[in-house]
C-alpha cells in the first residue's frame, strides 16, 4: 500500500497468520489495488471485517465498490459476502451468522429481590418520618428565603 496519508501506519511486510479476524475500517476505498491487498489478507485471515463508502468523486477515494463488486471480490477468494447495507461488510470463509449485524439485545434488570436479599442480612433500623414534623415547623416559623 503506497497510499501517502497512511505512511507510519503500514503493517509489517510480509504478513504473519493466522489471526482469527481483520477489521479494516474505512481503509478499501483508498486501496490503489485492493485485489493484491485481499491476497495478503486472506493469507492470514478467514474473517475481514470492513467498512466502505463509495464516493462517486475524483481524489483519493475509488469509486467502484458496489454490492455485486464486493460479491465477485468475495468469490474470487473464496469466501462469503455479508452486509448490514449500511457500510458494514464481512468477506467470510465461514458461514456468517444471520444475526451478526443484529443489534445487541440490552440485559434483562437484575430482580429486585436480589438486593432485597442481601439487605435483609442486615439488621434493619427502623426511623419515624419527619415530614410532618417538618411540615409543623415550617407552618410555625415559616419558610427561610
């Protein structure tokens, strides 16, 4: 990669594998051949995760990356093609889970009787309110400003 707004950021040549996953973010669209940087990725990995938006400009983004380019990218190295539509990619050797791109689900609330639980370990102080008697005193004396 020869590109000269990454210069220091290179990954060591040549490259070592295995590694389970490579994620490339927002890095094919400045890629001045991406079929010989896919050779050295596929190399090393079975899983490139990546990001890439299309800008049908002239500069220093290439325009050609559609879902059928990707698709015959994919195929070429033999893998599976995936996306969430939105920018996010996955070229695959494996069988990509249909939930992958699903969002995350949140975690359930921890029951309350959890905590109830643990306080009830401890002995219980048991106070009369004061908001009466609060209420009194200011009736009587009246509200500082």
């Amino acid at each position: 990669m020869s590109e000269s707004f990454v210069r220091g950021f290179e990954a060591p040549e040549p490259l070592t594998g295995p590694v389970e996953a490579v994620t490339v973010f927002e890095v094919f669209e400045h890629l001045t051949n991406p079929t010989e940087e896919m050779k050295k990725l596929s190399a090393i990995t079975s899983f490139l995760i990546f990001s890439t938006h299309p800008v049908p400009e002239h500069g220093q983004q290439i325009p050609f990356y559609t879902r059928k380019g990707l698709e015959l990218l994919a195929k070429e190295f033999g893998c599976e093609f995936a996306t969430n539509g939105a920018a996010l990619d996955v070229l695959s050797r494996k069988q990509v889970s249909p939930d992958f791109f699903s969002e995350p689900q949140p975690q359930p609330p921890v029951p309350r009787w959890r905590f109830w639980a643990k306080q009830e370990s401890k002995p219980r102080v048991s106070r009369a309110s004061l908001t009466m008697q609060d209420h009194d005193f200011i009736v009587k004396n009246g509200a500082r400003k």
